[in-house]
C-alpha cells in the first residue's frame, strides 16, 4: 500500500472516532516526517478523547493539524508526485480538514 493511501485511511478512521496509525514513518524526508507527525497527533487525539478536550487542548491539536496539513501541502507542491498520489493528497487535505470541523465542534 502507497504511504498516501495508509494515510488517508488513517485520517478517515480518526474522523469516524477510531484509533489510527500508519506505519511509514521510517521513510527518508519529508513523507517519514508526515507520519511521525500524524502518529502524534493520533496518539493525542485517543489520549484526550476519553477525558474531554479543554479549550486550550482542542487548540493545541488544530494547530497540531495545521501543521501537518502545511506539511503536506508543501509536500504536495515539491515532491515528485504521480498523479495518483497527487489526486490521494487532494483527498487527504479533505479529510483532514473535517477533522478539523469535527475538533472545532467540541
């Protein structure tokens, strides 16, 4: 499975409330930054889940979110990307962004 397919179930399962985690953190550059980076922000997400987010947590984790979608989009636009990659990250991007709507709401 393609890194952007893993994450963009990955980011599905975290908007539908279950755990998620993708394994190609270990890739070279930016890519193994990204799941780093999203691997934390899962972790995050279940850690406060059970007990309810403050403010300042649902805060932090947008701007944690911010910060892995300008990852990406900076991925996105540097990377050698094939289309089908490319049409994944778009998709990805969506996702992301509802999760946002969904931390927003709480």
């Amino acid at each position: 499975m393609s890194w952007t397919l893993e994450l963009r179930q990955a980011f599905a399962a975290l908007r539908a409330g279950r755990p998620a985690r993708v394994e190609f953190t270990g890739q070279p550059g930016k890519v193994g930054e990204i799941g780093e980076e999203f691997n934390q922000l899962a972790a995050a997400l279940v850690e406060r889940g059970a007990n309810g987010w403050s403010r300042e947590q649902s805060h932090a984790l947008r701007n944690r979110l911010a910060g892995l979608l300008a990852m990406l989009h900076l991925l996105r636009l540097t990377a050698p990307l094939t289309p089908e990659e490319l049409d994944t990250l778009g998709t990805i991007v969506l996702e992301a962004k509802e999760l946002d709507a969904q931390l927003r709401a709480r």
